[in-house]
C-alpha cells in the first residue's frame, strides 16, 4: 500500500514537473516572439511564422491567428492521431498564444534583422526544448505534420522540413528575399539549440578499436581509463578471419589519454572514433 502512494506520489510530481515545463517553455517563446522575431518580420516557420506573414499583410494580431490555426489542427490531431498525443499538446497550444497577447506591448529588444534571427532562433529554441523536456509540444504545424505523416509515409522530418519551407518561401514573397533568408537562420539556430537542451555540454566520443593487441588495449582501458570496453566479434572483409573489435565510450577530454594509450600500444592499430550525443548507464548520465 505504501508503496503504491509512493508511486503516486512520484508520478503526480512527474506530472506537476512536466507542467512546469511547458508554462516556462512556452513563456520563453513567446517573449521571443515578440521581442525578436515579429518586430523583425523573421517569420522562422510554423505557426509564428504564418501569424508574422499575415500581420504583415493584415496587421492581424498574431495570438489571435495562432489560436485560429491552432485550434483545428488540435482538434484534427484528437480525432487523427488520438487522445494521449493530442492532449500533450493542449496546454501549450493555448498558454502560448496567451503569452504572446501579455508580452505584445514589450518593445523589441532589437532592430538588427541578424540579431533578431539568431538571438529569436535560441530563444525559441530553447524554450522548445523545454517543452519537450515536458513530454509535450505546443502544438501548430508539429501536429499538422504528424498528420501528414501517417497519411502520407513521409518521414517526420521531410514532413516539418515542407511545412517550413513554405512558411519561408511565403516570407520571402511577401517580405523579401532577405527576410527569407534571416529566417532560415533562425529556423537553423532554433533546431541547433533544441539539440542543445535535449543533450547539453556533455559529448562523448564512441570508439571503435581494430588491433592484434587487443588484450593489451582492453587491459589498459579497463585499468588506466577506468571506462567499460566491449568486444565484439567480426571478421576481416579480405582475409575472412576472426578480429574482434573493442567498443568503449569515454568522455570527450578522456580521448587524448585514450589515443596516446593505443598508440602505445600498437602504432598500427585501425581506430574510429565517432560522436555520441547521449550516453545513459553507469559512468554518464543516469536513465
């Protein structure tokens, strides 16, 4: 029983923290909205995008724009993708827009259309990231693409990527050419600070070891690095023999050490060395 209000208890704060999230996430989009992006006529994609076109063009106030696209598509997400995704995305499809109602009178913390698209991108970014940190999205043209999706067997990705696309190319037609491409910045930006959130600072490096010596290096790692190795059974494409390959993951300052160590080691030894962006298990992050 008492374990059973633990759990409860865990997972009502799990909830309260995703909230959390979302509010805060959605704060930070919204101001950079309208401090950055609006004033700029940086119309960086999505549902902001199109609300920044057709002020331009109307001088429609933009949350009232983002609610009207807004509340279709979520409802278009409840009926086509179902309850437990479309729900996630209720609080920030209408706390969003309600932020950007709050905040439309602050002035823009800039004029400078460069400044405006990067410092708008990482704002929007970072609030994004958030967000999903939240389990959630804000809902716009994120749904309209998960729709797309599993109408269309377009990946995700190609189906975000279209529905940006246009929003630029219609800045671009509606603006001009240079607003188009200071928006494409910040939709850069904005996707290299999502990453940034969702990963942080901590980069590891996953290498990979060909070696005749490989006891030796496995020795050295396991005793001199401290780091986990494993082996892992291949054979040589040309001479058809057995050569395991050993896998270690270390942090990126631990990579110099590593190197120098093999080299040592066996100076012919084939070595591949890639990025990882997210390590979970014992050593790194924890699940």
């Amino acid at each position: 029983m008492k374990k059973k209000r633990n759990r409860q208890t865990n997972q009502l704060h799990s909830k309260l923290l995703e909230l959390v999230y979302i509010l805060i996430g959605s704060t930070i989009i919204a101001i950079s909205f309208n401090v950055f992006l609006l004033p700029n006529q940086v119309a960086s994609g999505g549902v902001s995008g199109i609300s920044t076109i057709l002020h331009g063009l109307f001088g429609w106030k933009p949350a009232y724009v983002q609610w009207a696209l807004n509340i279709p598509l979520f409802i278009a997400g409840l009926i086509f993708l179902g309850y437990q995704f479309a729900i996630k995305t209720l609080i920030g499809t209408f706390f969003l827009p309600f932020v950007v109602i709050l905040t439309e009178h602050w002035q823009p913390w800039t004029h400078n259309p460069l400044l405006a698209s990067i410092f708008g991108g990482i704002g929007v970014g970072l609030g994004l990231g958030i967000v999903f940190l939240g389990q959630a999205s804000t809902g716009g043209t994120d749904l309209a693409a998960q729709i797309i999706h599993k109408f269309t067997g377009l990946s995700l990705g190609k189906c975000v990527a279209v529905i940006d696309g246009l929003v630029v190319l219609s800045a671009a037609i509606v603006f001009d050419i240079e607003k188009g491409l200071y928006a494409i910045i910040a939709l850069f930006v904005t996707s290299k600070t999502i990453d940034f959130v969702q990963v942080g600072f901590n980069r590891s490096k996953n290498v990979l070891i060909i070696s005749d010596k490989h006891a030796a290096i496995r020795e050295e790692i396991l005793h001199n690095i401290d780091r986990g190795v494993t082996k892992l059974q291949a054979f040589g494409g040309f001479t058809e023999q057995e050569k395991p390959i050993l896998m270690c993951v270390i942090d990126q300052s631990e990579f110099t050490k590593l190197k120098q160590l093999v080299k040592t080691i066996d100076g012919n030894a084939f070595v591949i060395v890639m990025d990882a962006a997210e390590v979970l298990g014992e050593g790194f992050n924890t699940p």
